[in-house]
C-alpha cells in the first residue's frame, strides 16, 4: 500500500456516509450494529430495503428491524441515539435501477462515501434466471449506482470464495469465466432478461461451475473487474458463514443454513446418514469475522483513497485456511457431544449418524434409515387420520444432500494472505475490537454456544433439562431394543437361509 494517513478503523468512518445493500439479511445486520458500535463518527447510513411482503414500507421494516434483540446492546450502552442515523431507502436489488426513484438515487450519489454490496441469492437451487438477475444484474446496476457517485472513496461487493472451485488452490484475485461460457455478463443479463428458464439453461454453459449461485457471484466478479478503472472496489470472499462466536451476542444467528442444520437435523435424530468425505475440510467463519473483515476492506479502501491512490480493485479470501478448519466428522462429533451435555426437549429417534462418501452407499443408507421408517411412520399418521409428513422430508434432505456432494466430498484450499494483511497498519486496541484470526476458539464450545441459540431461539425450545434427560433415556432404551430385534430377525432369517442352501444340499 502506498504511503498514507494512518487512520484508525473510527477515524477512518468519522463523518462518512455509508450505503448498504442485504442489510436486513444475516451478515447486513451484524455489519451494521458493529459499524455503529464501534464508529460513532458515521454520519449517516442508508439501508437499500424493499417493501415487506404484506405491503410494509420500507421505512417500518427498518424500524422493526432495528428493535430487534441484536441492537439491545446499543441501547443499553448509551448508544441508541446512533440509530437514528440509519435511513430506509426504497429499492430492489433485483429490479434495474436498483428499484430506486430518480430522487434517491440523485441523493445517494450526491451523498455516499463508502458503498458496501451484501445483497445477494445464496440459495444454491435458484433457477439460473433468477440468480443471475439477483446475484449479476443487481452487481451490474450498484455497479452504476457507484460510477455516479461523486465523492465514493470505496465499494465492497461481498462474493463468495466458492466461485471459482475449478482450482484447488484459490487466490486472491478475479479468475476469468470458464471457456465453455461463451456469452460476457453483459450478453447473460440480456438473456435472462429476454428468455424463459428453459431457453436460458440450454443457451447459457455454466462449465465448471457447480450451481447458479456460484456462476452468478462469478459474473459478478467480472463486472466488479471491468468498473475498477472507475473507483476503488474491494471484493470480499467469505467462506461459509456461521453463527457468532461472541458479537453481537454469543451464538447469535436469523437462520437454520449450512453445517448447522445437518448437526441439528443429525442431534434431532432426524438424520442418520451424511453424505461428506470424513477428511472433507469444512471451511466455516463466524460472523463477525466476516464483519470485521468487510469493515477493514472498507477502511483500507478509504485509506487508500486519501492517499490519492489510483482507482483499483483488490481481492480479499475471508477464510480460515491455513488458521484452523474443522472436518466434516468434527462438526458432527462436536455438535454430538454437545447434545449428550444438553439434549432436545424433543427429538425423533436416539441420535446416530453414519458418514460415507459414497453415493450408492448414501442413497442405500437413507433407504434403511430413512426411507424404511419414514413409510412406516407415514402410514401410521395416515391411518390416524393425520397428515404424513416423513417421506416428504427424507426426500427433500436426500435431494439437498446429493446437490452439495460436490461441496461436502472435495476440499480447497483458499489463499489468505491479503485478508490476514488488513490488520497489518492497526493498533493494538483496532486489532483486538476488528479480529480476524479466530484459530483460538475452542470449537467444542463454539458449536455448543451455536446449537444452543439455534435451538432457543430458531427452534423455540422449551430448554428444560429434566424433561430432556427424560426423553434422552426413554428414546436411547428404545433405540437399543429396536436394534436387538432386528439384530434377532438378522441372525433368525440368516441362519435360516443357510440351513436352506447348505444343510439341505447335504442330506441330498
């Protein structure tokens, strides 16, 4: 970096003004309760919001979002004045334009000093129209959004450090599309702007790329690659995002996604079976890494800019490699372990879980552990007149697990080194509040922190420990005399073939 100002992270923000898209999603919120915690200098933040499904203005969704239990903390610091400085602006990261009115937009590009794009599809299943007209056209148009405004210092377009799986050693840098895609991201948009899915898929090859997620955070890349002559863009790749470890709250999330809810569905007892290679890394970050790390791209960004550097672009692999990653088979034994410290109120069968990376071996699995039952069960509801429910959801799990093998069975490696430098010009006190490193944590208590918020606070359980224990025993008994008799009926109808084949060819 060329020499500069050297700022601290709140005097890097003092007086800015601050647009931020998917700020009503899981890593927007703790983006900003952390910007406001810790930068009391901001001026003012705008929030990109739609209007609520039940026709909720903009305006209300933020202001219910902003007495939820996450900014409590504020309040109760004597910060709840900054929330005031937090402003709804109507839009639609899916719509051109951005959705926004000709008013809104000339006020955001009169006004705003740092752009942070989180906005995003995360859904690997998206129909690729959709995806690409969230995920690209919306880059596309905050991309112009930004190219307008006036007194921009910095954009930080958050991707992902899954869009480029075809290497297994990831850099920090924008790799070019595959070969097969023939089409630019300008020809793509028009094509999903223009023709139906089914068109769409047989004119778009995706090549290497796993799902329409990954191809359209791709494309994506492409366009933050092409504008970087205008302004300084930061595109920051997180892994897989988790809970958090302390901040906001210790174990706080809004979602049931990713590795959790295996480790939930696994300690449920609802699944036995995963589909993952046992040596599979699982390169998981907690939230507020992620937080951390957007905010010192942006203030690194800032920096930059005060330095009269040129426009650029720079790529930042938020990532624990390197550091400390968790296996598959370690997830599931923490998140196992945790449960044996503390069990479901309720559960539907004893917790066991049996890992191969065989597909064949998966899908016979799920017949005997999953399907089987689920038939059995299913017809029990239907026979008490109530609505079956198991099969639907094996086969939904089935069909979710086959779709991420190629995520769960192959490990990458994700270069770092731009991402662990942002620290490199801070303090001690910025270093300590913006972490980065997290290979400290204990994991087993993390994933327990983790599951028991998941369970208080997304499943709603009651958390009553002798009722727990109860149902534990009740359901570990019936687990073990289930397997007696059908180990009984194994050994029976064994012994019985053999006499058949053996025993009677001899007295012939």
């Amino acid at each position: 970096m060329a020499a500069g100002p050297i700022l601290s992270v709140s005097q890097a923000f003092d007086g800015k003004v601050l647009l931020l898209t998917g700020g009503s999603g899981f890593v927007g919120k703790g983006l900003l309760e952390k910007l406001l915690r810790t930068c009391p200098g901001i001026r003012k933040v705008y929030v990109l919001l739609r209007a609520g499904k039940a026709g909720t203005l903009p305006e209300e969704r933020l202001r219910a979002m902003l007495k939820e239990p996450l900014f409590d903390g504020l309040r109760a610091a004597g910060y709840g004045d900054r929330l005031e400085r937090v402003s709804a602006v109507a839009g639609d990261c899916a719509s051109t334009g951005l959705g926004l009115a000709d008013e809104d937009r000339a006020r955001l590009q009169d006004d705003v000093q740092v752009f942070i794009h989180t906005a995003a599809s995360v859904r690997f299943d998206d129909p690729l129209k959709r995806a690409v007209l969230l995920n690209t056209r919306g880059a596309r148009e905050a991309a112009a959004l930004a190219s307008g405004m006036r007194r921009l210092e910095v954009m930080v377009h958050v991707s992902t450090t899954y869009c480029n799986t075809h290497a297994n050693v990831i850099e920090e840098r924008v790799y070019p599309m595959p070969a097969e895609t023939r089409e630019d991201w300008r020809e793509i948009i028009s094509l999903a702007e223009t023709l139906d899915e089914e068109a769409l898929e047989s004119r778009v090859a995706r090549g290497y790329q796993p799902n329409t997620y990954t191809f359209s955070k791709a494309l994506a890349e492409q366009i933050m690659k092409d504008h970087s002559d205008r302004f300084n863009i930061a595109v920051f790749r997180p892994a897989i995002v988790v809970g958090a470890i302390k901040e906001p709250m210790p174990g706080w999330t809004n979602n049931l996604n990713g590795p959790f809810a295996l480790c939930i569905g696994i300690t449920k007892g609802l699944v036995h079976t995963a589909l993952a290679d046992k040596d599979a890394v699982i390169d998981m970050v907690p939230l507020e890494m992620v937080v951390n790390g957007i905010i010192l791209a942006a203030r690194e960004g800032i920096v930059r800019s005060a330095a009269g550097e040129a426009p650029g672009l720079r790529v930042y692999n938020c990532s624990a490699a390197h550091r400390k990653t968790l296996s598959v088979c370690d997830s599931i034994e923490c998140a196992l372990k945790s449960n044996a410290r503390a069990p479901h109120d309720r559960v539907l069968w004893h917790p066991f879980v049996v890992a191969t990376s065989s597909v064949a071996v998966f899908t016979l699995l799920s017949f005997l552990l999953h399907f089987l039952p689920a038939v059995l069960v299913d017809a029990m509801l239907i026979l008490a007149s109530r609505r079956p429910w198991l099969v639907r959801t094996y086969w939904k799990i089935y069909r979710a697990t086959v779709s991420l093998r190629y995520f769960s069975l192959t490990h990458w490696v994700f270069e770092n080194d731009k991402f662990y430098a942002l620290l490199g010009s801070l303090g001690a006190e910025d270093a300590s509040t913006f972490k980065l490193d997290m290979s400290d944590v204990d994991e087993m208590e993390y994933v327990h922190t983790h599951l028991q918020y998941l369970r208080r606070h997304i499943l709603k359980e009651n958390m009553d420990p002798k009722a727990a224990r109860r149902n534990q025993t009740a359901m570990f008994v019936l687990d073990r005399c289930t397997r007696v008799v059908l180990l009984y009926f194994a050994v029976t109808w064994a012994y019985r073939l053999f006499c058949a084949l053996f025993l009677r060819s001899n007295i012939l």
